[in-house]
C-alpha cells in the first residue's frame, strides 16, 4: 500500500494556478474581459477552496458537489463581477474546459513522458483555445455587415452583427425590430418625433421580461457583399450599454431583415 505525503502550501498553488488558467481561458472564450486583478484572487479562492475540501475529507456525492459549484460561484463572482445572470455559464463552461484539460494531460501522460515533459500540456491547452477562439472571432466577423440609417434628414453609419436569435417583433405591427446602441443622436430620434415612439417588450436569458424603447427610421440600409438591402421603416431599439464588448458592432440586425 501507497502511502502518499501532501503539502497543502504546494497542493494550493497547483490548484489556484490551475484555477487562474481556466478561469481566464473561459471568459475570453466568451469574449470577456480578463483582467488581472481579478483572476489573482479569484484562483486563490479557487485553491483555498481544494484545500478546505481536501481537510474536511468530502468526498464525491451530494456534499462535495455543493461545495465545488459554491466556489466556483465565488471565482466567477470575483473574475467576472456580480453578474449573477451569467454565473450558470460561465460554471458550465469552466467545467467543460476543466475536462477537457485533464484528458489532455491523461493523454500526454499515457505516452510515457515525464513530468518535466508534461508542462507543455497547459501550453498545448491554450493553444487549442486560442484556435477555437480565433475560429469563432472570424465566424463573427463575416456576420458584421456596414449598415447606414437615415432619419429626419440625418445620416449615421455604423456596424451590425446579423443575429439568427434575434426575432424581436414590434407587438402591434409585426415588424421585425433590430437593436441599436443608444447615444445622442439616437435619443434625439426619439424624443423629436414622437408620434414614431414604439414601447418593445422582449425576453431574455437571466432577464424574463423587460422593455425597450424604440422608433421607426426612414431608412435602413445593409451592405452585405455587393448588394444592399434596403428596409423603409425600420423599426429600431434603444439599448443602454455597449452590445459588443470589443466596439466592434453598434447594432444586431433582425433575421427577419435577410
């Protein structure tokens, strides 16, 4: 019988940088932010937490579940902000990259190599993510289009990601209604002509119900290769915020505009 010696000093910092790599990897899977600041902690949690769970002697079952999801909310609360919407993902996407890392290194320790051999697994990993990452950014790239939305005699020009999980209507008219960020002259739009303001209720993931404000533009034109489409009367929404994390889109488009 095998008697193995543990240093929990070692065994936290195994787990926390660990911890820090796939916590890292999962937001900019996501096209989060990563900051820092925030992942340092939120491993040292992640670590203490393994070490806690491996002096308390719980082992897998009901307990032991509970424990792992209650620090993984804790990580995620700390690396990704309170967002408590997106915590149910960003779980499951950290468990999924965390199997797939340990297969990977099973593999590389089933060829035989040593242990100063399989520090290349955690580049191996990333390097995969890395890959799957680059593929989504240039899948998302090809579905941004130029787009020009005249109103009142203004012109603005932006970009538009066209989004199949957009199918908000407009309740009384049925229109399809595409989502706009709103700034200055957006706002204008609204409160200028008001007898074109539109309330818009949607649903959403951590969001039941909710409602937009929104208006109808004159004009709304799509460049997608060398044609344009062109909709008379787009019904638009305002939202608060930014809809992409990297400014690279302004606006998702309707799939009922294509």
């Amino acid at each position: 019988m095998k008697i193995y010696e543990i240093y929990l000093d070692v065994y936290w910092i195994e787990n926390a940088v660990l911890d820090a790599m796939i916590l890292a990897l999962t937001l900019f899977l996501q096209g989060k932010k990563v900051a820092l600041r925030r992942i340092v902690p939120a491993a040292a949690l992640g670590g203490a937490g393994a070490v806690l769970v491996l002096i308390l002697g719980i082992k897998y079952g009901i307990l032991y579940i509970a424990a792992v999801l209650a620090i993984d909310a804790g990580m995620f609360l700390i690396a990704a902000g309170p967002r408590v919407q997106e915590l149910t993902m960003n779980i499951v996407y950290f468990h999924a990259l965390a199997f797939v890392y340990t297969k990977l290194d099973m593999c590389v320790e089933r060829l035989g190599a040593a242990d100063s051999l399989r520090s290349i697994t955690p580049v191996i990993f990333t390097g995969l993510i890395m890959l799957v990452s680059g593929y989504q950014m240039k899948k998302r790239a090809q579905r941004i289009y130029p787009v020009a939305i005249s109103e009142n005699g203004e012109n603005v020009e932006l970009k538009a990601l066209f989004d199949t999980g957009n199918s908000l209507t407009e309740p009384v008219s049925g229109r399809p209604v595409s989502i706009i960020e709103e700034n200055a002259t957006t706002r204008l739009w609204l409160e200028a002509r008001p007898q074109k303001y539109k309330v818009i209720p949607f649903h959403s993931i951590g969001r039941e119900h909710g409602i937009l404000e929104g208006t109808t533009v004159d004009e709304l034109v799509i460049w997608k290769g060398d044609r344009q489409i062109v909709e008379k009367d787009a019904v638009v929404a305002l939202y608060k915020g930014k809809l992409s994390k990297d400014g690279s889109y302004q606006m998702i488009l309707n799939q009922g505009l294509f």
